[in-house]
C-alpha cells in the first residue's frame, strides 16, 4: 500500500490514468483536452486525492542533449546543473539532467543526459488541476525513459537499440546504448496507419541522424526492436533485415504481457499500459517537472515517513507492553503457586502440630530441669579437694579464725562449679581496723592465688565503709576479759582444675 500511486499518460489531445499498486493496476480510462474532459479527469483525481502521481509525457516537442561535464557533487553539481540546462533550453520551464556514466579515461568527466520539453503550455490545465486538488505530484519523465524499463523487462541485452513504439496512432522511436536513453523522437500524426511501409525509412533517417551526430558508432549494427499492438509495423520487418546495418525483431503481445507480468487480455485492450506498468515502482531517474510542482510531494514523503515511525514506535510500544505483560503473567502465577504451597505447608504443619503431646511447663522451666538433670547426672564435687584448697589458703594467713563454711553447686549459672561462701574473723584484733582490712585483703590474694579457687570477693568487712550507713559500734572494756574480734565475710568460686 505505500507504493500505490497513479501514473498518467499525457499527450497533447488526452490524458490516461493506470491506478497501480503492486500486483494489482486498473485502467481508469482516457480523458480528452476539452471541458467535458478535464471535468471528468478532475472527479479522478478528487477520488484519488491522496495518491502521489506520477506525469508520464508522450509528446513532440521534446529535447535531449548528451553532455560530458565535471565530475563533482553536492551544491556544486546543482548549481553547475542548472547553469547548464538553462544555457542550453533558455527559458523552457520543463527540464532535467539525469547522470548515466562516469568517463573511464581523462579526467574521469561525468556523462550526462540532458532533457526538455520547449512547449508543455497543453500540460498547464492538467497540471491546474493536481494543484487544485493538492495532489503529490512525484515527477514529470517523457516516455522514452518508461521505454527503457520496458527493455529491461524484456531483458534486451544487445548495446544499439532503437525501440519503434507505435501508440495512440504515433510512431516513438528511441535509442538506447548499453540500455540507457541516449536519443528519442515521436512522429505524429495518422502517418503510420496510412503508410505502413513509411516506418522502415523513418528508421532508416533515424540512423542517418545518429550517425551524423556521432551518437551511434558509424560500424555499429542498430538492433530493431517493432512494438505495435496493431501490428502495422510488421511490414517493416523485411525491408530492415535486408540491410546489413540493422537486426531487427518483433516483440508480440504474449511476450510483453509475460515480461510486464500482466493479464493478456488487459494488455490486449489498452496497450498504453505497457510502458506505464514498466516505469511502475522503479526509482525516477530523469525528472522533468520544476521544484514548485514536487513541494507537496515533499510534504507527502514527511508525512508518510512520520506515519511510519508513529507506526513502527506505536508496534514497539505494543510489542514491549505484550512483553511486560507475559512476565506479569509469569510473577502472577509463579506467586498463586506459591501461595498454594506455603497453604500446604501451613495444613501439614497444622496436621502434624495436632499430633504433639500437651506442653504443660513453659520453655524456662524445661530449660532449668534439663540443667538439673546435668547436675544430678554429673560428678559431685570433691568435699575433700575443697577442704584442702581453703585450708591451705587459711594455714597460710594466721591469725584467720574458720567460722562457717557453706558450699552448694551452680551447675544452672553459665560459670557452673561449686559456689562458697565462707565467714572468719580476725584473732586476736587490736582495735585497729585499717590493718585488720589489710590483713583481710591479703588472705583473699591469698585464695585467688590457690588454682582451684575463682572470682574471690567480699561480702562484707568489719568496717562498712557506705556512706548511706548509720554509724554504730561499741567500745570493749580491757578489764572485761572479753577477746575482741573483726568479723568479715567473703564469697567465691570452686572448680576443680582439669588436667
């Protein structure tokens, strides 16, 4: 649908119109030059407003000049260009250069053909009717180049062609060398349907011209190609194949239909179409039409090309918005089967739970039964070992009075071992308190000293040294045969020494 487009052929007297998308043309039929015509023609083109156009012309006033100009590019090639064709046609409004070739010796010069129409006024009511209806003119070519693709359809590979193309009662005689459009010329007029025998010395002329113009070599042999629906041009056939000069060959109908790739019977009916289904779609290589008339169709490819890239963006945009929403899809169902499995863990779980015996004591109490258990489970202390470990301690610290001694296991604390705890006094005791807590200090250095005895402190002294304390005491008669004392107590660890 991006190529569907409307190719006109246009001659002095009448205008038709091929509607051609690939695969698929239409004829929309011949319009006249007079009122009734153009009207008809503009209904067309309202229909078909939206469709680029593209002007093939098929008329006697035409121009073409080969030039070899220099080789160079961008602006300088257009304004070198546009020098030249107004040089060489003056002030003709319908012009064009197309590159062909670049010269293999010298200064490598490009070759160039250059083409006109000097009089195109009958193509302005046409015209005023695209501008009108804003149709996207895409060029202007003469038909001449539209031949040339229909030789490459044919697949004509000889390199002097001259194609006799007899249409709408006219006779077109075109040259071609290597396949490219050198030279063409159209005579009208009811000639050729009077005269059949008249085209063998049209083409003979035609070759004298080229010969004198140095467009075709002088030992060149001219390969004939007779197009003619009607087939008038039979006849000349003979007379051309006698002449050493020329070769010369019909192309039928079924051949052409085959090349072109269209119905038989649709090519039987408007043979016009020929050269109009050949140029469909290929790239324009000679365009004769002025800037102002190709504007719109400026504005036509912008637009297109904008649509394109809303299109291709809006497909990526939908093609990652499918993505996003498949893993979407994936997270949803990879979540519910997760879901469903954590409801029959939780069920199993349940079930099991069901089955556990009743907890009657909380996790703390367990705890301390367990520990318990390790206790009564365990070795006792050795009463006799701790005997002997403080009793060597106090052997060492005369002057220590043993009070009591009390021990227990605290196998439950995370220091485990046997706690002591363990009430002396000092005698005799003079009264003086400040030796009496010396003394007292180097018994326990004396006890920490000992392996099996640990975390040695005091628990209480003779003096209570708190400030929160009240002051109290009593003074001891030396006449009362009383023996004064400094009592303390002190607290610590037992664990027997491993080996």
């Amino acid at each position: 649908m991006l190529d569907h487009r409307l190719i006109l052929l246009a001659t002095p007297r009448q205008v038709g119109v091929l509607d051609w998308r690939p695969g698929h043309m239409h004829w929309l039929g011949d319009f006249t030059a007079s009122a009734e015509g153009l009207a008809a023609f503009h209904r067309i083109v309202a229909k078909h407003a939206q469709l680029p156009v593209l002007l093939v012309v098929d008329t006697v006033d035409e121009d073409y000049r080969s030039e070899i100009l220099p080789h160079v590019q961008g602006r300088a090639r257009d304004e070198l260009l546009a020098r030249k064709l107004k040089q060489v046609f003056r002030n003709a409004r319908f012009t064009g250069a197309w590159r062909q070739a670049r010269e293999t010796t010298g200064r490598r010069d490009d070759r160039y053909l250059l083409a006109a129409l000097p009089d195109a006024d009958w193509l302005t009511p046409w015209l005023g009717v695209l501008h009108r209806e804003r149709v996207p003119l895409t060029g202007i070519t003469p038909l001449a180049l539209a031949c040339q693709h229909l030789l490459d359809k044919l697949r004509v590979q000889e390199p002097h062609v001259l194609l006799a193309c007899r249409l709408n009662n006219s006779l077109r005689l075109s040259y071609y060398h290597h396949g490219l459009l050198r030279f063409s010329r159209l005579i009208g007029g009811d000639t050729p349907a009077q005269l059949p025998g008249s085209a063998a010395d049209e083409i003979a002329k035609t070759q004298l011209y080229l010969t004198g113009q140095r467009i075709l070599p002088r030992e060149a042999r001219l390969h004939v190609l007779l197009l003619d629906p009607g087939g008038q041009l039979d006849s000349a056939q003979a007379p051309l194949n006698a002449d050493p000069a020329f070769s010369t060959r019909l192309i039928d109908m079924a051949s052409l239909a085959r090349a072109l790739r269209i119905p038989d019977d649709f090519l039987a009916a408007t043979p016009e179409i020929a050269p109009l289904a050949a140029i469909a779609g290929e790239a324009m290589q000679l365009n004769l039409a002025p800037a102002e008339l190709l504007q719109r169709h400026t504005e036509f490819r912008w637009r297109r090309g904008l649509h394109a890239a809303a299109g291709i963006i809006a497909l990526l945009g939908t093609g990652i918005t499918a993505a996003y929403w498949l893993h979407a899809q994936d997270l949803t169902d990879r979540t519910s089967q997760m879901l469903q499995q954590q409801q029959q863990l939780d069920a199993r779980y349940r079930t099991i739970a069901r089955t556990f015996p009743i907890q009657s004591a909380a996790p703390e109490q367990l705890a301390q039964t367990v520990a318990l258990a390790r206790q009564l489970g365990g070795d006792q202390p050795d009463a006799g070992a701790l005997l002997a470990a403080i009793g060597r301690a106090i052997d060492a610290a005369p002057g220590i009075t043993l009070d009591k001694l009390e021990w227990a296991d605290d196998t439950l604390t995370a220091g485990g071992g046997t706690r002591v705890s363990l009430d002396a006094s000092l005698v005799p005791f003079d009264g003086n308190y400040r030796a009496a807590m010396q003394r007292i200090e180097q018994f326990m250095h004396t006890l920490q000293a000992v392996p099996a005895l640990h975390d040695v402190r005091l628990r209480s002294s003779p003096v209570n040294a708190d400030s929160a304390s009240t002051l109290s005491g009593r003074t001891l008669d030396a006449g009362a045969g009383e023996s004064p004392a400094a009592r303390f107590s002190l607290g610590l660890r037992y664990r027997e020494a491993r080996p």
